[in-house]
C-alpha cells in the first residue's frame, strides 16, 4: 500500500517502487537518466545516472566534432 492508502500497481511494486502511480505523477523528483556506454565492438551497457550527475557530466558524453573521417573529405 502507498502512503496515501492506494494499492500500489504490481509491475511498480516488482521494480522496487514504493509510491502509487498518482502519487509518482504528483511529485517532481528528479527522474534517472541514462547513457549507453560500449566497452568493445558489441554489447552496450546502460550507464543509469542521477539528472544531477548527468548534467554535469554531459560535455564528456557527447562527441563535438565529426563521427568519421570521411566527412571531412
């Protein structure tokens, strides 16, 4: 049960959540936010960060200049 006597859904219930989808709606917590990061050629991982440390991370995880070479060309 959700502190505001509300059943809690049972898939937010399985992800670990402890409030009612109202309740969730109602609130501005910070959402997560996430990036892929890829150690080798295949098999990306998601990177799960707090919207803080993604902002002040965010330079570093985005490419500034050309993806390829060829478009220098």
């Amino acid at each position: 049960m959700c502190s505001c006597g509300n059943p809690i859904e049972w898939g937010r219930y399985e992800m670990g959540l402890t409030k009612c989808l109202k309740c969730a709606n109602r609130i501005n917590e910070p959402k997560k936010m996430g990036r892929m990061v890829y150690y080798h050629k295949t098999g990306g991982e998601i990177e799960v960060l707090s919207a803080e440390s993604y902002h002040e991370n965010k330079k570093y995880f985005h490419r500034k200049t050309n993806r390829s070479i060829l478009k220098q060309v």
